[in-house]
C-alpha cells in the first residue's frame, strides 16, 4: 500500500509539474510584445539654379547697348542677347547652385543652336561654323561632362563665351546679318 501511496504521489506532482510546464508555454507564446516608435521626417528640397551672373573682362565690345545681360535671379534658365563684329567678344560667368539637400549629378548635356531659326550643327559644345565659336566650361576652362556631381549646399562656376572670329578664308564670312540662337541643357539627377 505504500508502494500504491508514493505512486499516486509521484503522479500528482508529476501532474503539477507539467501543468505548470504548460502554463508557462502558453504565457511566453501568448503574450503580447509592442514596438512604439515615432519618425520624423525632415523637409527635403531638388533646387539647382544659376546664380550671380556676371560679364568678365574677357568681353570687349564696347557698346554696351548691344548687350542684354544674362538673368541672374535664381533661375533654372539663363537667357542672353548679343550683337558681335568680327573679333568681338562677349563672355560671362555665373554659378551653377545646388541650394537643395540632395546632392546631384549631370545626367546629360546637350547643346542646341539654330541658325535664323533652322537647326544648326554643333560639335563638342563649339558651334561648327568658320566664324562663329561658342563654348560653355567650368569657369577653370575644364569641361562640363556627364557624372559631374554638385553637391548639396555648394555650387560651381560656368563660363559662357561667344566670341566672332575671323576665318582664314574672307569668302566663308557671312554676307548677311544672320542670327544664332543656342540653348544649353545640363540635366541633373539625385545623385545616390
């Protein structure tokens, strides 16, 4: 009867401990974990803008009525006007600006111009004519290529130059007044 006694005792603890096993199990598999948290978002800008235009010495037309300087206002388009003589000169620089907090690099630059409103040809940013030669670079005279990063809060100078040049031959001159219009697109993108 003993031997009946510890059995039935040994079962009942054995009995509690295992519903305290399973008690247990169930605690840690049903009980509810929370993650709280707050984010907050800062204010993000994409401004990239010419700024600061201004003629350099390098320009030696005298007659300044036939100048219309560029826009220098926080514009993302720089528009200029120009009548030159042969030898004349007109250049300006001004910055390109990143004032944004992404930073930013050329996608593409492409140079268009036209010819008394026809498209003209153009070649490694030089218009391909005998007489006419326009270049937009870096203000150091380095060139403005695909990659080039502007980072957020800085900006880099350019150097616009339109310059009248006279031609070995007198014939390829023009014989009439004719007027060139270009238009310089840089394409910037996030820069990742």
């Amino acid at each position: 009867m003993q031997n009946k006694k510890f059995m039935q005792n040994v079962t009942i603890i054995t009995l509690g401990v295992l519903i305290c096993a399973v008690s247990i199990a169930y605690a840690i598999y049903g009980t509810d974990v929370n993650i709280d948290g707050a984010v907050t978002v800062k204010n993000s800008s994409w401004d990239i803008h010419f700024e600061g235009a201004q003629q350099t010495s390098a320009t030696n037309i005298t007659d300044t009525s036939k100048i219309t300087p560029p826009s220098s206002t926080q514009t993302t388009s720089l528009t200029f006007g120009v009548v030159l003589e042969v030898g004349d000169v007109y250049e300006f620089t001004t910055d390109i600006k990143n004032a944004g907090t992404f930073n930013a690099k050329i996608a593409s630059v492409v140079l268009n111009g036209t010819k008394d409103g026809a498209e003209a040809t153009t070649t490694d940013l030089a218009f391909a004519n005998k007489y006419l030669k326009y270049t937009v670079t870096y203000a150091d005279g380095s060139a403005i290529s695909e990659n080039d990063t502007l980072d957020a809060g800085t900006s880099k100078k350019i150097k616009v130059r339109v310059e009248y040049i006279q031609p070995e031959n007198a014939s390829e001159l023009p014989t009439a007044q004719e007027e060139y219009t270009f238009k310089l697109n840089i394409n910037y993108i996030q820069n990742s």
